[in-house]
C-alpha cells in the first residue's frame, strides 16, 4: 500500500508539473492568436490553428491529466477500503502458495491425528484419554480468510479494470489528431 500511495504522490506531482507546463503554453499560443503582428493569409491560418487545434488540444491535455489523476485516486482508495492496513504487502502467488500449503498441513495433520487416534484406541482399556483436535478447523478458517482476501482483491481488480478507458480513448483521439 505504501509503494501505491508513494506512486500516487509522484504521479501528482509530475501531473501538476505538466499542468503548469501547458499552462504556460496556453499563455504564449494565447498571445500569439490575439497578436496583430501576424497578418496577411498565412497570419489568418496561423491564428486559426492556434485557435482551433493547438488550444483545444492542449485543453485536452489537461483534461486526461484530470482524468488520469482522478481515476487514480479513487482506485487507491478503494484500495485503502479493501486493505486494513497501509504497510500491508499482498502477493498473488505468495498468497496462491500459502493457500496450497495449507492444504497440504491440513492432509498431513489430519494423518498424523488419525494415526494417533488409532494407536490410543489399541490402549484405551488402560486409561482415558481426550484429545481436541482443533487443527483443520484453525486452516479451514484460515483457508476462508485468504479465499476471502484473494476474492476482493480479484473483484476489485476486476471492477476497475476499465476506470482507464475513457483515458484510452483520449489518448487515441488526440494521436489520431496528431497524425493528420
């Protein structure tokens, strides 16, 4: 979660970098289409451009910055919703890995039980006994758990796998813009 927020912090910074970037880009092509000194047909055309593709491409620019920064942003917090704690690291296939070995100890404990089930009963004539054999409730409890955390992180993955899209499709407008 820290590598995240971290990530979001640079992301910010560099946007609002960017944005005060175009921002002074948009004063200059401002002032180059307000400026009398361009005259004549080709002063017309060069105004025009300003005015109908450089400054609506730059406000486009911005645009998919906020976007970008907006979308982000709700995935980090509803990151943060999902996971309690901000220095907590998950890993698909650590989690995956610790899953399979669950069920192996719980195999191999559950052996191990009924093997000592078995060699009690060969003396339970002598003396009695009472074993609470808690062990494959405690992994099919902890089983649920990381099913349950694998699940939501899935879903939340899955319900956000889009959030960029709309960011997609600007960019592909503006690439084809530039391309013509």
């Amino acid at each position: 979660m820290e590598e995240i927020l971290s990530l979001q912090l640079k992301s910010q910074e560099q946007i609002e970098r960017w944005k005060e970037e175009l921002q002074e880009v948009g004063k200059t092509l401002e002032v180059l289409g307000d400026t009398n000194e361009l005259q004549g047909e080709a002063g017309t055309k060069l105004k025009d451009n300003i005015k109908n593709i450089h400054m609506p491409i730059k406000t486009e620019i911005e645009a998919l910055l906020d976007l970008f920064q907006e979308n982000y942003s709700k995935y980090v917090l509803g990151f943060m919703e999902l996971e309690e704690s901000n220095t907590a690291i998950i890993k698909q296939d650590v989690l995956e890995r610790q899953q399979k070995q669950l069920n192996l100890y719980k195999e191999s404990y559950t052996d191990i039980y009924e093997n000592i089930v078995d060699e009690l009963s060969k003396v339970d004539d002598l003396f009695s006994y009472s074993i609470e054999f808690q062990v494959p409730e405690k992994i099919d409890t902890l089983m649920v758990t990381l099913t349950d955390i694998n699940e939501k992180i899935g879903e939340y993955d899955v319900s956000h796998a889009n959030d960029m899209s709309l960011l997609d499709e600007g960019i592909t407008l503006m690439r084809m813009k530039f391309s013509k």
